[in-house]
C-alpha cells in the first residue's frame, strides 16, 4: 500500500471538507423555499384539518395551490392575543410558522393566536396551535373549539420524531377523533384541560381520552403540552365564550 | 485493463444476486440489525427507507471508488464517513423538499442511515478496491438485500401488530368481532428481533451452506 506525507492527508482532508461543505450549503440554499414553502403549506393543511376541511386531497393535481385557495376560503379572520386576553398586533400567520420561539417562552409572555374559520352554514369555529414535548423531540397540533371556547370541535396533532407505531400514533385520525366533544372547562368553570390518561374511561370522562399504550411518554407529554399551552387561552376564552 | 469485461458479466451479476440470498447484510451478516428493528413497524417507511439506502449507498460506493487511489489510507474512514454522511444529509433535505410527508415520516431514521454499518462495511471490505462500476454493482446487491428484509420484517409487523398494510386495514373487521386481536408485542422492537431470527432459521434450514461446521 502506498505511503502518504502528512501534507498530502493535510491537504486531502482541506479539499474534501470545503468541497462538501460547498455542496452541502449549496443544496441547503437552493432547496430552502421549497421546504419553507412546505412547511407553510403542512400549518396550513394542519389548521384546515383540525376542522374537518380539505382532509382528502388525494385527488388534487395542485395540491399547494388547492390548501391555499381553500385557507384563503375558510379562516377569514385570524388574531393573537397575549397571556390577559389583550389584543396583540401581530400577524397570526407568521406567529403560528414561528411557534417555536413562542413555546420556549414561559406561559404568560406568549403570543397567542386564534384562527377563525367560518362554515358555508356561517357557524365560526376557533383553532388555536399548541406546542409541547414528546419523547425525542417536539410534538405540536391544532385545536378547534366550538364558540362556547369550551368544547373540542376537532384536534390535529403532529410530531417530528416520536416512535412510528408507539408515539407517533399521536398524528392518526382514531387518536384524535377522541378529541371530539370532550370539554376543557368543568363544570363549576375552572380550567381542567384534556387528560390523556391509561384507561380511561372516556366515555363517561368528558374530560380526558386515552392514552396510546406503548406511547407513555408521548401521551404525557401531549398531556402536559395541552394543560401547558391551553392555560394561556383563558383569559381570552372566558371573555369570547361568554360573548358567543 | 486489457480485456472490457460486459457491463453484467456473471460475476458482476453475482455482486447483486448473493447479497440477496447466500450473503445477505442482515440475515448472514448480522450487520445493519440496529435499523432493522427500529423502522419496521409498519411497511411504508420500510420502504422508503430501503430507498434512501439505495440511493446513499450506491453513490457514497461509487464516491469512494473514483477516489480509492487518492485516500490515504490512514484517514480512510473518515473520508468514508464524510461521503456517507453527505449523501444522507442530501437525501435528507431532497426529501424534505420534494417528498415531505415521507421525511417527515422517516424522521431520525434517515440520519441514522450514516450509522448503518451495512454501508461503511461495503465501502471499506468493496469500493476501496474495486472499480466504480463492480462497486455500484455490490452496493446495489446489499442495499437491495437490507431492504428485502426490511419489508418481509415489516409486512408480517404490521399485518400482525395493526392488521394494517401501507395504512390501510387488511384484517377484516369481522375476525375482530368474534375475538381476534391484534398482537401488541408485534409493534415493539424485541419482535422485530425474534422476526428476524426466523428468517434467519427459514434460509439456514433451505440452505446447509451457511451452517457452521464445528
């Protein structure tokens, strides 16, 4: 085997890194407004779900064009409010794209945004973004309430590295169809948030669903990001639900 | 270099035809047994995977091959890794861009693919001494050897532990009414091991080259 001079290695490895890192960024840059494009089109596709809309788009030649022109449709009206229920000048489009920043924020100095989506029947229905922790990484959803702000009109939930088959059942339709109906507030008034607990029993529990089994971690932390991001709703939730 | 050997003579066929069987990465080999059981819960994302593998192999095979008379060969591993982990890192992003419900999908996984020890076992015992085509040749054979494993694992994993197929219920819903169930234990990692070893059992009994003589 031929022998190599430290120079020669020295220079290979200085070629090969800048070579890919070249290449790598390259790629990165060329392919970034795809994937955003992407990702606004998923938060879109997301807040539409959540309330039962555009859900089939198998049969869609121009899927982003079809969510777009569908968004444009049905959430007429959008608007952030902070942890007091005050009104924020924010655009809650952008908000919702950027929900990271405000996760990593204590509950009380977030923004808050509300997505208002209007039937063809007229009837409004209120989608908010939640954003918490799974078991190896964040999981986050949209959650659409009736005008009472009170009862789940549907729920959207997503990850992006819990376990396919255990956690990630969290993003299947029979995990959130358990969502339907259940009520965050009890009936004294108090905030109770959604408990997604080991057997229960949800029937007669309108406040909690069960939990994925094998998926303990991901159920808690879906829990917990419920109860976490939902406590920042309340103020504008009581003050909209007794409007309505 | 004196005589052109044919594109698919018999022994660069070979290369593709005994990963599959008589030395396959997984079931003869025993390597790549770490991804094996993580991303065989279900058969779509096996799928995918095998793809992604296809394609990071054959490249960062075709790579180091090209280059295999200019890596000094104290710094080789490296070299081999920095390939591999660029090929994985560009299927990443392309799948992100072009196909982004399957990344999202796949997840960590396709970041893994770097620690799969089926790849950088081929580069270093194949494409470091070979010619480009034999090597994309061999790296296609045992990309194509993971992925047939892959998908025989999670095809009985998913008919037997969710009763779905690709996502969609095979399993009518009758049997489930008079009492059948699915097996939870096929959803968890051991069984995909336990899975595997009954390939394993099947082909050594079919085949008494690959028991070991004491």
């Amino acid at each position: 085997m031929k022998s190599y001079s430290n120079t020669y290695i020295f220079i290979f490895s200085v070629i090969m890194v800048v070579v890919v890192a070249v290449l790598l960024s390259f790629v990165a840059m060329q392919l970034k407004p795809l994937q955003d494009l992407n990702q606004e089109i998923e938060r879109k596709e997301d807040i539409l779900a959540s309330v039962g809309e555009a859900e089939d788009v198998s049969d869609v030649k121009d899927k982003n064009a079809f969510i777009e022109q569908e968004f444009e449709k049905y959430i007429a009206d959008s608007y952030v409010v902070d942890f007091n229920g005050e009104t924020v000048d924010r655009d809650a489009f952008e908000v919702t794209l950027n929900i990271k920043v405000q996760a990593d924020k204590p509950a009380e100095e977030r923004l808050y945004p509300v997505f208002v989506y209007t039937a063809e029947s007229g009837a409004h229905k209120y989608i908010v973004p939640v954003r918490g922790k799974g078991l190896w990484g964040p999981i986050w959803g949209y959650m659409a309430f009736e005008p009472d702000m009170n009862t789940i009109a549907g729920a959207i939930f997503d990850h992006s590295k819990e376990t396919p088959g255990l956690g990630a059942e969290i993003n299947t339709s029979w995990f959130e169809e358990e969502f339907i109906g259940k009520k965050i507030f009890n009936e004294e008034g108090d905030f109770v948030s959604i408990g997604v607990l080991k057997n229960a029993e949800t029937a007669n529990n309108p406040h909690a669903v069960d939990a994925i089994s094998g998926g303990t971690i991901t159920s808690d932390g879906l829990d917990d990001m419920l109860e976490d991001y939902l406590v920042g709703y309340m103020a504008h939730f009581k003050e909209k639900g007794t409007e309505n | 270099m004196s005589e052109r050997e044919p594109l698919f003579s018999a022994k660069n066929l070979k290369l593709i035809r005994e990963p599959l069987g008589s030395s396959n990465p997984i079931t003869v080999q025993v390597l790549g047994i770490c991804s094996a059981l993580a991303i065989t819960v279900q058969l779509k994302p096996a799928i995918v995977m095998t793809l992604s593998v296809i394609a990071v192999m054959t490249v960062s095979s075709v790579v180091i091959s090209l280059l295999r008379k200019m890596i000094p060969p104290r710094i080789r591993i490296i070299v081999q890794l920095v390939v591999i982990a660029t090929m994985v890192i560009l299927v990443d992003e392309v799948l992100q861009a072009f196909a982004y419900e399957v990344s999202k999908q796949l997840s960590v996984f396709v970041g893994l693919i770097i620690t799969n020890c089926i790849i950088m076992g081929r580069l270093e015992a194949f494409a470091l001494a070979n010619k480009p085509w034999p090597s994309f040749m061999d790296a296609l054979g045992n990309a194509f050897g993971y992925g047939l494993i892959l998908i025989i694992v999670s095809f009985f994993r998913e008919l037997l532990g969710s009763g779905t197929l690709m996502g969609y219920q095979v399993v009518p819903n009758s049997f489930y009414e008079v009492g059948y169930a699915n097996n939870g234990l096929m959803v968890l990692p051991p069984m995909a091991l336990i899975v595997v070893g009954v390939i394993i059992w099947v082909q050594r009994s079919r085949n008494n080259d690959l028991v070991e003589q004491n």
